[in-house]
C-alpha cells in the first residue's frame, strides 16, 4: 500500500493538493447508529496535480461534485486494509483565474460500526431515557467519520451543521454560533477558527447539561453528574492561568469539559475548546483532577503546536506531562511535581517489562510503518518524554532558564506541526551559548534506542520516601507477631502518596500472603475507597496475591469503565492467572460488544485471541 512519504498511517499526500477548510452538515440517527449527510472541503493545490488523496474508512460515498457549478467529479476508493483506505478524486477543471484553489462537496454515510463513534443505547446512560454519541478520532480515526486527510500534518479550519431530534444536545471541540429548531429536529452550527488536525474534530450528542464553573469554562455532562462534575472541576482557571504564565495566551477562547459516559477509553481527550474526561476522575475531593491540568496543557503542546506524524507522539504527550506537573507545582508545591515525577518512572518501569526492554516501540520516536498508532500507544511518549525533558532543564539550568525557552518554543512554532529533529534545531538555536552541554546528551540513545532513559533526574524523595518505608514494614513484618499498623499510618498521605505506597507493594518481587493482604485491606478500609486510581492498584494487589472473592470486584471495575490505563492491566494480570484466564476471556467475550473499538482492540491483543 502508497502510504504518504511524511506520516506513515495516512494515504494522504499534502505536498500535492492540501485541506484548508473542512464543513460539515450531518444528521444523526440512532437507529442506523450512522451519520448521514455532506462534507465540504476548501483545497489548495500545491503542486501540479490533478487529484486530492483522502483517507478513508468504511464511509459510503454517493457523489462527489465540484460546489462552483454541481458538476460531478470522478474518484475512486482502493481496496480497504487495516488502515482503512485511499479515496482520490480528481479536482475540477477550473476555468477560473486562480486555479489553485478549490472546493469539492461529498455526499456521504458513516459506517455502523465506524471506529471513531460510540453509539449507546439508552440503558447504556446514566439517565436512561435517551441515547448518546461521543467521538473519539485520535489516533487515525477521523477518517471513519469524514473523508479527509487524516494525518497531523495537515491542519484545517472547520464548521459544521448537526441535525438531532429536539430533546438532545450537542457539543463540539469549537464554538457554538446558534441553535436553530423545526417541527421535529435542532439543528446545531459551530466553528472552529483556528486549524486543527483532523484528530481534533470530536462531537457529543446526549441528554446534557451544563454548569459554569469559571468565566470561560462550564462543565458538560447528564444531569445526574453535573453537580459533583461542577465541585471536582472548580479549580479550572486557577489551572487555565498557571498554563498562560508558562506557555503564553491562551488562544481558544472557551475552555469547556464535557464528562462522557464511563466507556470512554482515555483518561482526557484534549478537543479544543470542549476536553473529554472519563467519570472515574470524580473522586469526590478534587484528587484526580490533575487529568485536567494536563488537557489544559494540551491547549499549546499538540493542540497548537502538533506531532507531524504518530511517530513523534512524545512532542505532544511528553511535553504535556512536564507542564501538567509544573502546574501542579505552582498550585501545590516543586516537592508534588518530583514525586509525581517519581511515581511517573514507577510506571514506565513496569510498562517496559510488558512491553520488552528491547521493543522499539518503547522507542521516544519509534518507526510506525506498518503499525497501526493505536497497537503504538503506551505510556513510553508521556513519561520517558517527561523524564527527557527534565534531565534537560535540570541540565541547562533548571526551572528559570528552560521556562522561557518553552515559551518560545511554543510561540515560534505555533499553528504548525513538526517532528523532533524541529525542535531539537530550535533548542539548539535557543541555548547557542551551551553547545557544549546540549552536545554532551546521548541524543541517538534517548530519542531512537529502546528501553528506560539513560539517565533518571536527581528527583526529591521526600513525599515517596514516607510511602515507600511504610511498604517495606508491611513487607518485612513478621505475622507471628501482633500487627504494628493502624490506620494512622495513611492519615496524612494525600492520595496520590496511598497510590504509590499500593505500587510500591505490588511492585515488589515478594508476593504478600492472603492474610498479610486482608489486614493491610482491613486496616486502611480499602474496600471502600471510590478514587479509581487507589482502587486500580489494590485491585491488582488482590489479584497478585491470588485473592480469589476479589476476582468478581475486578473484572466488575474492569468492565464498568472503558479507560484502557486500568482495564488493560487487570485483564493481562487475570490472563497471567492460569486458573482464572478462561474467566477473564469469558467476561472479556461478553462485554466486549459495549466497548469503544480501541479498548476492545487491544483487550484482544492482551487476551492473545487475535494469536
């Protein structure tokens, strides 16, 4: 298969004809779980060709007609493969005095089972009355909602008109301009002003409503959530204005969140102006929302300035990790982004050992020909990213050198997408009077080798030496002897602190008996914790020490929520326990229909049924 010589998961090929302008008018019905209606797209020839190569997956295309006098245009779709297929159409025989730039109308149908919408039924919603639809098009699934060129490299404007039945709501990642009604339909018109690569597009339609909760931000979600959603997200431009003291303005206008339905996959999904989070972040006390932060932060490193290609994924992930916790410094303390930072290593390590040491795919830039992004996707980008980044600013001078230079980064490079060879020209560019430092990084080992980072930054310990001494006396405790713990033991850690004194157990090589798991269970009352992300870890914690009645609770967390950081590792651990293997592919079997596709995808993988 051609795929374009810049991105290896697109057919797309900008260098001759590029997107400019993407409107879309659609309707939704719930019935046929499809998309119905038009695309229209605004493209600039960049060269002499005569054609414009789309991507496109399972769409069902009627016609294609130039929009300057209806006339049809000839196009042709190849045969589909995994990443879905090419669509060339031919551009108009303009008689115009510009014949560089066109615009060409498509009269399309989504797919049923299109890989970038989640169709639920109304028992699938908290409300339980009506139906709901949310979009998730990152890595490259753009491409099964519109034609387009569904590649980083290209960015567009866009707009759009969405026809619902009147009793739904619909939002997007750009602004609303109005609301019109009929006898039986709204109709929805948003736009977007600033371009943005095809991932970016996103769309939800459900019973919503919505609660401000900062002079450009409100909360979006089914009404059942909107007040605690409300309380969790209340320090969101307290976040929003430490980005803009470390990045530069922010340029979006609206920052709206939007709680989707537990099956959503991710943690956050950065769409501009309306960021996506999971409802397992409401954890009732503001502990989770760090999720935020980071989406925030997305706003400048990948919304504004963007990773030419999948490969270069750590320009996006990596850099919003390191000012997610230098926000979280600002509003807690330099101590809270180090053992953030330390926790983040934790993770790497243990997503290294699933992976292989020697798998390039835990490359910084891995080579994605042939490889699906989503088979790529890892924590690898964020935190050995993160961890990059850090050993550089503690290498160049720490926080009030390397500050600035991100600004500047993001300033020079804004509204463009590049690779990293871009930014490490410009870094050194930036820091001319430290060629000598810069020329001392192992740079060919960190960006293109696999395995750990070859060098771990000096990180302060003082919050993680408290969990990781309380781990070690539950370890080495005698059991003869009467237990020495209380529930004091926990009482001042925060709970990002109980997170990793729980890792810190299950990454340990000694495998605590059942009896020593109870007591730690019944001592710290961890059976009632509702924060997810203490849960996960106890959760893998029973199963590790072969917990059997604590088998259901897990594949029940596993199954209630979508978000691949917690269902994948529980289904590999019950999968690594031979006697509870068949039931973990069991349950895997029957849920997997109300599952997003990138989660069911790689629970596949995980399970080894696709072997």
């Amino acid at each position: 298969m051609a795929l374009s010589p810049g991105d290896p998961s697109s057919y797309a090929r900008p260098d001759l004809a590029v997107v400019t302008h993407t409107h879309l008018e659609l309707t939704v019905d719930f019935d046929r779980k499809v998309l119905e209606g038009k695309v229209i797209l605004d493209i600039e020839r960049t060269s002499s060709a005569n054609e414009i190569i789309l991507d496109n997956r399972k769409l069902v295309i009627s016609n294609i007609t130039n929009t300057v006098d209806g006339s049809s245009l000839e196009y042709s779709i190849e045969a589909d493969v995994e990443f879905g297929s090419k669509l060339v159409v031919q551009l108009p025989q303009t008689v115009r005095d510009d014949n560089t730039k066109y615009k060409i109308e498509i009269i399309y149908e989504t797919s049923p089972d299109a890989t970038s919408l989640q169709w639920l039924t109304a028992e699938q919603t908290t409300g339980g009355i009506h139906p709901y639809l949310f979009s998730q098009c990152q890595a490259i699934h753009a491409r099964s909602m519109f034609p387009c060129q569904d590649t980083p490299s290209v960015k567009s404007t866009y707009s759009a008109k969405i026809s619902v039945s009147k009793e739904l709501t619909v939002v997007m990642s750009a602004l609303l301009d109005k609301v019109s009604e009929n006898s039986d339909k709204k109709t929805y018109e948003f736009h977007q002003p600033v371009p943005i690569p095809s991932y970016l597009v996103a769309i939800a339609i459900g019973a919503l409503v919505s609660k401000q909760v900062g002079p450009r931000s409100k909360v979006w979600a089914e009404k059942e959530y909107i007040d605690q959603s409300a309380y969790e997200f209340g320090e969101t431009e307290t976040m929003l204005q430490c980005a803009e003291q470390l990045c530069g303005p922010y340029i979006w206008g609206i920052y709206d969140i939007l709680v989707l339905p537990p099956s959503f996959p991710f943690g956050g999904m950065e769409n501009p102006c309306l960021t996506f989070v999971t409802p397992t972040i409401l954890a009732g006390d503001r502990s989770l929302a760090n999720v935020i932060a980071h989406e925030i932060s997305h706003s400048w490193t990948g919304n504004l300035v963007t990773n030419a290609n999948f490969e270069h994924f750590w320009l996006n992930e990596g850099f919003t990790m390191f000012i997610e916790r230098k926000i979280n410094a600002k509003m807690f303390s330099e101590k809270t982004r180090h053992f953030e930072a330390l926790h983040g290593i934790e993770c790497l390590s243990e997503e290294m050992k699933n992976l292989g040491e020697t798998n390039q795919l835990t490359n910084l830039v891995p080579n994605l020909i042939g490889i699906d992004p989503d088979d790529a996707f890892s924590i690898v980008p964020y935190e050995k990213g993160h961890t990059f980044l850090f050993y550089l600013e503690q290498l160049l001078g720490g926080p009030e050198v390397f500050e600035p230079f991100l600004k500047s980064y993001l300033n020079t490079y804004k509204y463009k997408s590049i690779k990293t060879d871009i930014w490490k020209d410009y870094l050194y560019q930036y820091f001319s009077e430290e060629v000598k430092l810069l020329n001392s990084v192992d740079w060919d080992t960190w960006l293109y080798k696999p395995g750990m980072p070859p060098v771990i930054p000096d990180y302060d310990k003082t919050l993680t030496n408290a969990c990781t001494e309380l781990a070690k006396r539950w370890i080495q405790w005698d059991e003869s002897t009467v237990s020495p713990f209380t529930k004091l033991d926990i009482e001042s850690f925060s709970p990002g602190q109980k997170v990793t004194f729980l890792t810190n157990l299950h990454k340990s090589p000694d495998v605590l008996s059942l009896d020593k798991i109870q007591l730690i269970t019944a001592t710290y009352q961890l059976d009632l914790v509702k924060n997810s992300e203490i849960r996960f870890v106890w959760l893998r914690l029973c199963i590790k020490s072969r917990w059997e009645p604590k088998v259901s609770d897990a594949l029940e967390f596993a199954t209630e929520q979508g978000r691949m950081k917690f269902v994948r590792p529980i289904f590999r651990d019950l999968y690594e326990w031979q006697e509870m293997r068949q039931r973990a592919i069991d349950v895997y079997l029957e849920k997997k229909n109300k599952m997003m596709y990138v989660t069911a995808h790689m629970l596949a993988k995980d399970l080894h049924l696709n072997d």
